[in-house]
C-alpha cells in the first residue's frame, strides 16, 4: 500500500499473542520518510484511555529485524 506524503494507516492487530505486543500497527510516511508505528492502548492512573506509540524503520527482510528510528542497517558489517 503506498502511502502519501504526511499520512498513513492504523490497523488492529489481529495478530497480537502476548500483551506486550502492539494493540495495533501501521505505516505513516512523515516529510517522504515510510516508517511503521505500533500503538499500544493504556489506560493512566486517573482511569483515562489513551495510546502510546513507537515509531521505527520499515521490516527489512534483507536483514531480519526492523531498525529503530535513527539507525541504519548493518548489513554491510558482516562479517562475510
């Protein structure tokens, strides 16, 4: 799916097995950035819902892992 410029798609995350896992998933692209955001529904002290958010790089499927925002991939660290 691309997105456009400044927006992007939440989806529940149908997927989920343990709670630390992200209640939902997506992808927004930020100023011709694509990066994958994870929301997790909390709920403070005061009985107020609300979500905290993790933004990083997009799956690699070169390397195996997402990249935390501000990282680049090792991949030409190997050692072979």
């Amino acid at each position: 799916m691309e997105t456009k410029v400044n927006s992007g798609a939440i989806f529940r995350n149908d997927k989920k097995t343990k709670e630390t896992q992200p209640d939902y998933r997506g992808r927004v692209n930020v100023e011709g950035k694509e990066l994958e955001i994870s929301l997790w529904l909390k709920e403070s002290k005061a009985g107020l819902k609300y979500f905290s958010a993790a933004f990083s790089e997009p799956y690699n499927k070169v390397t195996s892992e997402a990249q935390p925002v501000g990282t680049e991939s090792k991949i030409n660290d190997l050692p072979f």
